[in-house]
C-alpha cells in the first residue's frame, strides 16, 4: 500500500521504518526541515521501562495540591480557562485509582519491553549509532516516604515482567560512583539493568536515513493545514500551499498537534501537551559525572550521558500549546544536577530547551485504527514517546499490514 505518515519525530519515523520493511510505499510530511526538531529534539534520553508508573497514581493528587502556585513545581498546573485541559483533568482523576492504576502499569510494560527488545534488534539489524549506553537506569530517592512508595511500585513492575531492583543508598553510589557527594542525601533506589539511554534526535536523524535508503520518502517543510474526508473515509491530507497528498492509508503521528488535525473529523483523542523541560551541559575532562542514566523521582528529574555531555530533563508544565523557556524552571534542572553533582565542571553555559509531550490521562498512547477509513494513529506517547518509539511503530505496521500485533495492548482509537 501506499502510506502517508505525517511526523517525522521518533515515533513517526520509526512508524515509517517498519511500514517500509513491511513492504508498503511510504512518504513522510513533516513542517519542519528535518527529522526530530520538536518533542524528540532534546529529550530525556531514556529508553526506560522502569518508568511504566503513570501520572495519574493515587499518590499524585495530594502532591499536586502542595505543589499548587510553585513555579518550580515538578508538575505545574496553570490555572486558567482552558476546556481542553478541564476535559483531560477529569479524565486523569478517573485514573488515580489503585485499580485503574495497576492496569495502565501492565499495558504500559508490555508495551514497553516489545520496544526495547525491537530497538535492540534493531541495532544488530542496522548498526545506528546515537551515543546508546546499556548501562541500565538508577531510580534514586532521598525521601524516605517516597522511597517506600516506589519499592511497592517496583514490585508491581516485577510483576508484570520488569526487572526493575530495589536496592540501599549504598548499592546506588556502587553502581554510579558520581553519586558518591550526593550519598548522604540517599535513602535508597532502584535499578534496572536492562534499561538503557541514548540521544533521540540522533536516532531519530539515523534511523530517517536508514529508512530513505530503503525507499521512504520524507518530504520536510511541508505543513499539512488539514485531513480531507469523505464517504466514511480520508481523501487526502491538504497542505497549507493547497497541495493534496493521497494514498491508500494515512497514520497521523503528530505527537501533541494529533488532536487538533483529528478534532474536525469527529476523532477526539484525549492527549493535551505537556511541557518538558532540559538542559545540557557540556562536560570537561575533569568532570565528574553520570554513565548511568539517573531518574531523580522525587524531583521528576532524568539525566542521560550522550557523549561529553549531560542532558537533565523533566518536569511538566499544562499550558497549552505554549513553548516559551520559563527561567525558574530551567534553573530548577540545573540546580539539582549540582546538589546531586557538585564537580560537574560543566564547559560553557547549559542549552535549555522544552518541548511539548503528548500525554493522555491514563499515559496510554493512541494506536490504531480510527473509526474514519483509512486513517490510523500512533500519538500520545506522554515522557515514553523514545521509550516506546519502535515497539509502537512495529505493532502499527503489523495492524495496517492485518497481522495481529505482538504486545499485550489495546490497539484501537475511539
């Protein structure tokens, strides 16, 4: 068949990618010059399924209402008209039950680890390169409530097939030495060996060269205005200089913009952006510095190792659409990265950068097949979109393709 994914971040370049290996002709349309310029440009750098625990938890109510007014807060709230986020809000308080909860863990898990194992199939298959460590990712807490929380969290994990570890203060120093100033700080943590970290704009340029060499056309600075349908089904996308784009199928994989070009088809996806936050740094010789790729819980804080540099990102801001840098919330990066690191010895200043998630309330991403003919959606991917990247863009390449995907998730869009 003739496909047409629009997005070129992560998740719709890998979409391309196993569209492409299995045997569809496929073109990719994105607004802007090349592969991975927004949500995947600067991100976490984490391929972390120990992260499975969504948002909406029943811890998460009483810590956003003391985190209310905050602007450094980890998750911040603006208060404000916005019916979109009203909608999504209500859906998210449905997710905090301890029932719900546990579901979405086992689906994101499953859904997950198919990604991991098809990233690493991958890199035997292709030999990319994105400055990948399989070191594993080191969870680290220095509050002792909410070190108890997450040891019944990783239990739950261990169940559902993650082998995410918990381990004492002093297991976390031995496994990052860079953590050793911050020791005293540590009540203890968790690992998972099996995880890993890498730079996702890197992988996501790599991997859209791959794919061009196997045939996929990939058409940047083209903006498409809206989706055309008809009789039950999509014509054509329309681009803003009045081109129509036909195939036989069309995947939307738009990140946080999904809903707003399904929205006038009647598709109404429950993803609002999520504004994220990174710096990095780049690293002297005498720095002293993660390998290990860290995530601070309490903090909502992750740092990766790319290289000789360091990213920190994290946090989320619901704000719209809106992607301007807030000062308070960039310093909160790196003033955690020194408490938790004091010999850095970063080389010039840290390049702050944010971009918008698409997260869902329960942190299911969207994917499948619409009730509009022969339209399909891979979106919703929330902090997980690099996590999740190629097991999402494998299992929707089986479903087009009517085969049935591999993990234990529910393909389908409303």
């Amino acid at each position: 068949m003739r496909v047409l994914v629009l997005g070129a971040g992560v998740v719709g370049v890998a979409s391309a990618w196993y569209l492409a290996r299995a045997g569809h002709e496929v073109t990719v349309v994105d607004r802007q010059p090349g592969a991975g310029l927004e949500t995947s440009f600067a991100n976490g750098g984490q391929i972390s399924v120990s992260h499975a625990e969504p948002w909406a938890n029943p811890r998460v109510l009483p810590k956003a209402l003391k985190w209310l007014g905050r602007e450094d807060a980890p998750l911040l709230f603006r208060l404000r008209w916005d019916p979109a986020l009203l909608r999504w809000t209500l859906r998210f308080l449905r997710e905090c039950t301890p029932g719900r909860t546990r579901g979405n863990i086992r689906r994101i898990v499953a859904l997950a680890l198919y990604s991991r194992e098809q990233l690493g199939l991958l890199r035997q298959e292709t030999g990319i390169e994105y400055d990948q460590l399989t070191r594993g990712i080191l969870h680290i807490y220095t509050d002792a409530r909410e070190f108890d929380a997450a040891t019944r969290a990783a239990a739950l994990m261990r169940e559902f097939g993650c082998a995410r570890r918990t381990i004492s203060a002093t297991d976390c120093v031995a496994i990052e030495p860079a953590l050793a100033a911050a020791g005293p700080l540590l009540v203890g943590g968790d690992y998972t060996a099996d995880d890993e970290s890498g730079d996702a704009h890197k992988f996501t340029r790599a991997l859209a060269a791959l794919a061009a060499a196997r045939g996929v056309a990939f058409r940047y600075g083209t903006a498409v205005e809206r989706i055309d349908a008809a009789a039950g089904e999509v014509s054509a996308l329309v681009t803003a200089g009045g081109e129509r784009l036909v195939a036989d199928a069309y995947v939307v994989a738009g990140a946080s913009y999904t809903p707003r070009l399904l929205a006038p088809l009647g598709v109404r996806l429950p993803i609002y952006p999520a504004k994220g936050y990174s710096a990095t740094l780049t690293l002297s010789e005498a720095s002293v510095a993660p390998t290990v790729s860290l995530t601070d819980d309490g903090h909502k804080i992750v740092f990766s190792r790319l290289g000789q540099r360091l990213r920190i990102a994290g946090t989320a801001e619901f704000n719209g659409y809106d992607t301007t840098l807030n000062a308070v919330r960039c310093a909160a990066l790196t003033q955690r990265a020194a408490q938790l690191f004091p010999e850095l010895n970063a080389v010039g200043a840290p390049e702050y950068w944010c971009g918008l998630r698409p997260a869902t309330p329960s942190n299911l991403p969207c994917i499948g097949r619409t009730r509009i003919g022969r339209l399909w959606v891979n979106a919703g991917h929330g902090t997980l979109g690099w996590t999740m990247a190629c097991g999402a863009g494998a299992a929707l390449a089986d479903l087009l393709s009517g085969r049935r995907a591999e993990p234990d998730f529910p393909f389908h869009v409303q």
